[in-house]
C-alpha cells in the first residue's frame, strides 16, 4: 500500500477536498442565509469533501485565499455550520471589526473565511444563571443592541473577625502563661517535695545502736558494761506452724515451747485492724545461739543487733549498781541516776531500695548516715578488790543472825570517798528478777533508817569538848539511873555513883553520864552539832532514793527527850550518815561530803572529774583528836573496874578508836521488833585512813554481837589492802575509868 501523502486530495477541478463552507466561489450566486447548515456539517466527510445539494461539486479555494485560522473549518463545525447565530450579544465594536474584516476580505478578493471569535463576557459571582448563547456563525451580523451592564449584588455583610482573634489570643497567652508560672513553681518552690514524694516508699531504715557506757571501779576494772548481743523476734503473719516453731526455739531460748506459742499467736495492733507483725522472743541472745536460731531457717523468725548489760561480779555491788531494763533504761541504782549520762544517742542509717526482689541497696541513691554517740563511762571511787572483801565478811557475820538486814561503809578518811559499800541481802545485778523481795535490791546503807544509839554519843561529847563544857580530864560521879520526863534511864555497867572519868563514860557506854554531859551543852547548841556532823539531811553521795534522817526539831523536845536524844534516840540516820560523822571526827574535825563518783570518762577517753566534795569544819583540830584518844578507850579499856563495848572491834597490829550502839530500826515510821547493832570506827587512830561503819538488825536481837567482829575483819584487811603501816601499840593512851 503505498504511503499517505500529507498534500490534500484534490478535485479534478484543481481544489482541496474539505475546503470551508459558506465562502462562495468568485462569480457565483450568494447562498441564502442559511443555506448548508448542519447537513452540510453531516455531509462533511472525512477527507474534507463537501457535498451539496443537487450534486455539485464545490470549487476548490485556492491556498492563497485560504483564511489564516486553520481551525475555522472545525469551529464552523462545531458552530452548526453558520457564520452566526440570531440572538447571540456581543459588543457593537467587536460586530463593526468583524464586518469589516469581512469586507476587506471581499475588496481583496479572496474567498477564504476570516472567523472572529469574541471573548465570553465573564459573569458576576451573583448574576442570576443564563443559558449560553448559541455560537455565531460566519456570515454577515446585524448590529446587536448593547447588553445593559447589571450592578452586582452587595455581599452580605459578615462579622468582624479581628475581635475574635484578639479574643482567642489573649485566652491562649494567658492559659499559657498560666501553665509557665506553674511549670517555674514547681521547679523552683516545690521541686524538693515532688523529687522525693516517693522517696519514703524506696526508704529503708537501719537503727545503729549506742553502746551504753560502763561502770568502773577506781582503777578501771569494769562492775557493769554492755557486750554486742542479738535478740530474737517473730513476725505472727508470716509464722506457719507456731507451735513446731516454738518447739524448735525452746532448747536455744531456754524458754517454755507454750510461752513462745502464746507470743507467735496472731493478734492486732491495740485499737486497730492492723496485724501485729512483730513481738520479742527473747533479748540478750548471744551471738552464737543467734546464728544456730538463723540455721534453722524458720518462717517469721528473725534475729537482730542487741545489746545485753553483763555484771562480772555478779552481786558485787548490785545495790549500789541497780540494773537495766532490756532496752538499756537504768532502772535502780546508779544505772537509773545516771541514765543520761550512761545511756548514748542511737544513730541511723537511711538508704534506698529496691523493691521486690530487688530489696537491696540502690547503687548511687539516696544514704544518710547518722552516727552513733556512745555513752559516757561512770568511774566510781569503789575498790573491787575491797568491796568484794566487805561484802564477804558481812554476809559471813550476818548468816549468824537468822532474818538479818544489814549495812557496811568503808570511807577514805582525807577525801571522803566511799572505798566500799555494802549490803546485806544482795541480789545478782544481771538477773534482778530473782529476789524473795524488791527491798532486798535497795541499798540499806542509804535506806536504813535507824536509830543510832549510843553510836550518837561521840556527837554529843565532841559538841561539849568544842563548846568547853567537858575537857579529857573531866569527871563526875555518875548515878546508876536519870529521870527525864517520867522516863528512867540506866545504864548497862553501874557506876552507882562512883566518880567516873570521860573517856570511862564512853567506854561503858554511860547513859547517865551522857544526859547530865548534855544538859550542860543545852538543847539548842546540840542540835546544832547533829546538823554540822550531817544529820537530818541527804549526804548527796549520789545514790537515788537515799533517806534523809530526821533530828528532833526544838519545839518537839518533851520532857523525855532531853534524856533520849543526847544518846541517840528520837533520832533517824543511816548508815551512810554516820560514817560521815565519824569521818569528821577523823579528819581533824572538817566534814567531807561522802561520794561515790570519781571522775566520768567520754567516748572519746576524756576524763571529767566529779563534782569536789562539800566541806566544812565541825570541831577543832585539837578536840577532834581529843576525841579520838577517848574513843579508843572502847576498844581498849579491859581491867578490873570492867570490860569496854567494844574490845571485840580491836584490831591486832593498829590503834582503833570508835564506838559500839544499841538502837531501833524504823520502816515507813514504825519501829520494827529486834535492835539494830553497830560498830563504827577509824584506824589507824594516831592518824586515821579509814573509817568503817558496821550496822546490823536482827529482829530476834543479836546484831551487837557480830557488828564489832565483822568491823575487825573489814578494818584488818582494809589496812593490809592498803599497805597502811602498823602503829606503835606501846604508845596506846592508858585510861582510867574510875580516877581516885
């Protein structure tokens, strides 16, 4: 097939196939208006031929007069075939251009078609909707009339938006604003709280106890210390099977299996619904025995640092010391008055954990760690060696007397320290429990109230030998009895009336004697003396609870009591007060406040020493040793004119001067059955170191018979102790009871 030429097919006449319609050849018949409309547009074939009506062939249209638009065959095609349109408007100067487009085509001599085509008139957003106009088609116009030009529709009119925006943006800004002060709040003022309001859930807390300070003796050697301990508690929710884990504890715990049962039983907090979920099964728990508890491996059962108050000496000076409670509160003794002291401050360690599984340290969180401040240690003026010793030998001479009470003091004659303090019954200070009676815990030689007897009488000679009424050499004939207030005095070695000599007097124990000393000395100086020597008022040795005493006021004498004071009736002592007196006595005639506190140690080892002793002078040098050399008359005086009191109280080797008695023992103010014995005296007495004090009730009588003996013992082996050299016993005083 041979290949399509791009040159139009042309008639025989010469012309191109297709060529427009509506443009009449030169020198033919103008067309009617109308004439080849839409059947010529149907008889347009695909070659551009045309055919007319009656068969005739139109004559092809040279090039050269062909019109410039080479899509006007087309758009006449689409346009119906006609040059224009009846009706359609379009502006009367685009109509004038066409026509004279169209007749400068004519003039020209052309006969190709010249289509105009007009723009579309745009339509306003709110004209009404018309329809299209039908195109024009190509031919001549007739003026169309001018489309009057419509004034658009106003808009409604909408609100002000700018309003709304300032509106909306003052709102924004200060909802955000609101939210920057807040955001700055918290992480400014309340960042601390918020950082660690969860921090006490993730908390743990690990008490880290103060030990509590030790009680020593003079030389350091410990009465009363703590030791690390463990005490063993049981949480009753967790516990499953109390009983067989009470009977697996029992053995170790040396505690009843029923006892344990009966803490391990489930039960609530008091006032609450909450489970208890802790008890103690035990305090104290050695270590050792802890760690065979914790192999067991026991549901509930737990063990945990304690500590336990350990006594070496058992007794040894339980009733001085007292005891603590098992969460190391002193209780009695000096374990309750210096609680404050002893006791240290319990330090913390406070840490985060994990929770769960997870409950161990956090590596790098919180910790804080409070140190522990142990307590301070107490040194005591109390020598073990001799407190050991005193209390030895009291309980020895006191098991002769059946139901006995009894008290020993040893003091330090130029400082007024007690060297030893002891009573009689005593008690394990670690097991306090174990006590027929909680008064067998007290310390008799503070709360021993006692009438002192003839004891007292030293008193009363050494106010009359200060005040001038007696001088050594003095004497008197002495009756065998004195009334006083209807009351008969007598006295034990009847004198009957023989002259007797001072020192006589106080070596058989003159009541008659001593009440006509006293009346000479006066009511009023007497009293006096028994408040110098320390009656009637605490000595503040530093024991709790120690017992005042009482001295007869002066509107409260009667008749009787100038016979019964002067010897030691119708006043109350104790022990302790009197070695006090006596120590006077022995101390050239200055009073020293007895004390049992030598010095206080820190935890760091600073030594504090205690507060120094009161003092004050009582007698004169020189009537104080007067005194002395007749008091040794009672340990010496042994011839034909009789026995002294006290030659049982004699110590081989050493002068000694004191002083037996015979007297009444009060409780809560009422005289109790029996006497109380007693023996007080100071050796050596040319110079004396020591004084010892010796009292013992019986209420089947008895204690003056083993109250020298027993002062013989202690005093003997208080000088050995202390490597005290013997006296020149050939320069002992010679005494004569009856001088002629």
């Amino acid at each position: 097939m041979p290949p399509r030429s791009d040159e139009p097919r042309r008639d025989p006449t010469g012309s191109r196939r297709g060529s427009s319609r509506g443009v009449e050849p030169r020198g033919a018949e103008p067309r009617e208006p109308g004439v080849g409309g839409i059947s010529d547009a149907r008889a347009y074939t695909p070659r551009g031929r045309t055919i007319r009506e009656g068969g005739a062939e139109q004559r092809r249209t040279p090039r050269s007069t062909r019109s410039g638009d080479p899509f006007r065959p087309a758009l006449q095609v689409l346009d119906g075939g006609r040059a224009g349109r009846a009706g359609r408007r379009e502006p009367a100067a685009s109509g004038e251009g066409a026509r004279a487009g169209r007749r400068a085509t004519a003039a020209g001599g052309r006969a190709g078609v010249v289509r105009t085509v007009s723009a579309r008139p745009v339509g306003e957003p709110f004209d009404d909707e018309e329809d299209a106009p039908p195109r024009r088609r190509p031919g001549p116009r007739r003026p169309a009339a001018r489309r009057p030009v419509r004034k658009p529709r106003r808009p409604p009119r909408l609100g002000d938006p700018r309003r709304r925006l300032r509106l909306a943006t003052v709102l924004a800004l200060t909802l955000f604003a609101s939210i920057g002060v807040r955001l700055v709040y918290l992480q400014t003022v309340d960042t601390p709280a918020y950082a660690d309001g969860g921090l006490p859930k993730r908390l743990a807390v690990v008490e880290l106890p103060a030990p509590r300070g030790a009680i020593l003796d003079r030389t350091g050697e410990p009465l009363a210390h703590s030791v690390e301990a463990r005490y063993v508690f049981a949480d009753p929710t967790r516990v499953k099977d109390r009983f067989a884990t009470a009977r697996a504890l029992s053995p170790l715990l040396g505690v009843p299996a029923s006892d344990l049962a009966d803490r391990m039983k489930p039960s609530k907090l008091p006032g609450t619904d909450t489970d208890l979920q802790f008890v103690y099964l035990a305090r104290g728990v050695e270590i050792g025995t802890a760690k065979q508890i914790m192999a067991l491996d026991l549901a509930g059962i737990d063990v945990h640092r304690d500590e336990r108050r350990e006594v070496p000496g058992g007794d040894l000076a339980a009733n001085l010391l007292g005891f603590v409670s098992q969460d190391m509160n002193g209780l009695e003794g000096l374990e309750a008055k210096y609680d404050d002291l002893l006791r240290g401050e319990a330090g913390k360690r406070t840490y985060e954990v994990g929770q769960g599984d997870l409950a161990a340290p956090i590596p790098g969180g919180y910790s804080s760690t409070t140190q522990p401040r142990p307590g301070s240690s107490l040194q005591l003026t109390l020598d073990r060696d001799l407190q050991f010793m005193t209390q030895r030998i009291l309980a020895k001479q006191v098991a002769q007397v059946k139901g006995s009470v009894a008290a020993a003091v040893i003091m330090d004659v130029p400082t007024g320290e007690v060297l030893a303090q002891a009573s009689q019954p005593t008690y394990d200070a670690a097991d306090p429990t174990k006590v027929n009676s909680p008064a067998d815990r007290d310390d008799a030689a503070t709360s021993f109230v006692v009438d002192p007897g003839s004891i007292h009488k030293a008193i009363t000679y050494g106010a009359a030998l200060q005040e001038g009424v007696i001088t050594p050499n003095t004497a008197f004939p002495v009756a065998n009895t004195i009334v006083r207030g209807g009351i008969t005095f007598r006295d034990t070695h009847p004198a009957d009336g023989r002259t007797m000599s001072v020192p006589g007097m106080l070596a058989f124990s003159s009541n008659v004697g001593t009440i006509e000393i006293a009346e000479k000395l006066g009511r009023d100086r007497l009293i006096d003396y028994q408040k110098r020597f320390g009656l009637g008022q605490p000595t503040g040795e530093g024991l709790p609870g120690e017992a005042p005493g009482r001295i007869l006021p002066a509107d409260q004498w009667s008749g009787s009591a100038y016979g019964s004071v002067p010897i030691g009736h119708s006043v109350d002592a104790t022990p302790l007060q009197m070695a006090a007196a006596y120590n006077a006595i022995a101390n050239n005639g200055t009073y020293v406040q007895p004390h049992l506190i030598k010095e206080t140690v820190g935890p760091d080892g600073t030594r504090t020493p205690g507060a120094a002793p009161a003092s004050h002078s009582v007698l004169s040098p020189a009537n104080a040793a007067a005194l002395r050399r007749m008091l040794e008359a009672v340990t010496t005086v042994d011839g034909p004119d009789g026995r002294a009191t006290g030659l049982a109280a004699a110590v081989p080797g050493y002068r000694v001067a004191g002083k037996t008695g015979t007297g009444l023992r009060y409780d809560n103010g009422k005289q109790q059955p029996g006497e109380v014995g007693s023996f007080i005296g100071m050796a050596p007495a040319e110079k004396p170191r020591y004084v010892v004090a010796v009292f013992v009730w019986s209420p089947d009588g008895g204690g003056g018979a083993v109250a020298a003996p027993a002062f013989r013992e202690m005093m003997g082996f208080t000088l050995r102790h202390y490597r005290v050299p013997p006296s020149l016993t050939d320069k002992s005083p010679k005494f004569e009871v009856f001088p002629r």
